[in-house]
C-alpha cells in the first residue's frame, strides 16, 4: 500500500462529514487535505483508543519526533510520507503539526476544564489549528481568511463537544466548563451516570447558542474574495449545523446516543454549497 492509498482509506474509514467536503476540491489540493485530515486522525486516535495513559504518551512523543524528523527530509511514517510533498505548496509548517499533537497531549493530562477560556485553549489547538492549515489548503488569499478559519474551526469542536457529551463521559471526560456546570446547577456526577434534567438541557442550550453564534461570526468575517476556494469549509459548517440542530430538535439527547446524519444527507448539503452556493 502506497502513503497515498494509506491516507485515503484513513479519511474514507473514518466515517467523518470532512470527506465529504473534499470530494470536491482538485485532485492536488484533495490529496494535501487527505494527508493532513490523516495525520489529525492518526495523532487523535492514540488518545481515543488509549488504553494506557503512558503508553499514549509515548505514543504522542513519537509523533513530535516524527514531525520534527520528516520535516528535516527523513519522514518513515506512510502519513508523512503522503503530507510532506504538500506542505511547501500549501505553507504547512511542523508547528501546525506540532499543536494538533499539543491539543491531543491536553487529553492526557486533563479531564475536566475550568470555564470557556481554558476550553478555547483546547479548541484552537485540536481544532482552530486545523483551520488554519485547511484554509490554505484550499486556497487562502486574503489574511483575514485565517482568522474566519479559526473561528469556524471553533464552533465545529464546540459542536463535536456537544454531540459526544455521552461518548466523553465514558471515557470519564467532561469537556463542557466547570464554571458553567456550576451555573446551570448541572453536576459532574449525573452527566457521567447518563442523568437528564430540565437543568442539562438549559445547559446544552447555552452550549448551542454559543456555538451558533460562532458558526455567525464565521461566515462574517470570511473575505468575499475567498468565499469560493473555501467552500469545503462551508460545507463542513453547514453539515455540522445542520446537525447541530438535529440535536438541539432532539432535545440535547446525547448522554445516551450519538446523532448522526446519513452520508446521502451530508453529500446533499456539501453538493448544495458546491453547486448553490447555499447552506
């Protein structure tokens, strides 16, 4: 197996609503993002699947080694090996490896965070990051695209936290702020034992609405001169808000189940951004 059919059976394997944003670029800009979604997926898998917490951090220290070693012309990794052709083209840099590989390390060292601020932290390595690289994959040109990346990147991962509540949990992880679960008189111990109340769902309505508003300020601050190149990010925010407002009809359902969209629905709404210019 070449690194190219490795990252791309990792992109199509994973189920995620990114594919089918990328379907639609040309060919070299769809094999820069491929590499790099598996590179993401590569590193956040080591905490997803963590079994043992030194072990992953092993792991995780590996990959800073890696990164540092393929960008110095000595990739072994076949993801690397898929990524490093790219990453001149497209201004990736190991820094932007090297905080997604941060963002997972927070994983590892925390379970719970204070308020919105230490979240945001969170947010912009694993997420916000991602953004950034995206954008210039797709086709940035104007400076204040990266600013509208990171925000949309933002109100993605807040979306992600809300759907997972339930999936966290068992993993023993509440993303959602503590100063917040104090506000909402919502306790750490009734989300993990799968608990609702009338109390969670004004919590996870907060939650939303904050998100919501992300998703605002992002199509705002995206340069009318970039709007078409980064169509895959449009894709991606009006898939993942239209499942958000899945959940929300729901009522915030998540500590039992996770919502999901069926693929037909997600290369329906992708096609639409594409096509319709329309979320």
């Amino acid at each position: 197996m070449t690194p190219e059919q490795y990252v791309q059976q990792k992109a199509v394997a994973s189920g995620s609503s990114f594919y089918y944003a990328f379907l639609f670029l040309p060919a070299p800009r769809r094999a820069a993002i491929t590499a790099f979604y598996a590179f993401c997926r590569e590193v956040d898998d080591v905490v997803d699947e963590m079994v043992d917490a030194g072990v992953a951090a092993t792991k995780l220290a590996w990959w800073k080694t890696e990164v540092a070693q393929a960008f110095a012309g000595q990739p072994s990794h076949p993801v690397m090996k898929a990524l490093m052709p790219h990453t001149s083209n497209y201004g990736i840099e190991a820094r932007h490896l090297q905080a997604v590989i941060d963002g997972c390390q927070m994983d590892l060292e925390q379970t719970r965070y204070l308020d919105y601020p230490n979240l945001q932290r969170y947010c912009h390595l694993v997420a916000g990051v991602v953004g950034e690289v995206a954008a210039r994959i797709f086709g940035q040109t104007e400076a204040a695209t990266t600013e509208y990346a990171h925000t949309l990147g933002q109100a993605l991962q807040l979306t992600n936290i809300i759907r997972d509540v339930g999936e966290d949990a068992l993993r023993g992880r509440i993303y959602l702020p503590v100063s917040e679960l104090q506000q909402f008189d919502v306790k750490a111990h009734e989300i993990l034992k799968r608990g609702y109340s009338e109390r969670f769902t004004a919590l996870m309505q907060f939650q939303a609405k904050r998100a919501h508003g992300l998703y605002d300020q992002a199509l705002a601050l995206l340069p009318a001169a970039d709007r078409r190149a980064q169509k895959p990010g449009l894709m991606m925010a009006s898939i993942y808000r239209t499942l958000l407002r899945e959940i929300e009809a729901d009522q915030f359902q998540v500590l039992h189940q996770r919502t999901r969209l069926t693929p037909l629905r997600k290369l329906w709404l992708a096609w639409k951004v594409q096509a319709l210019g329309t979320m």
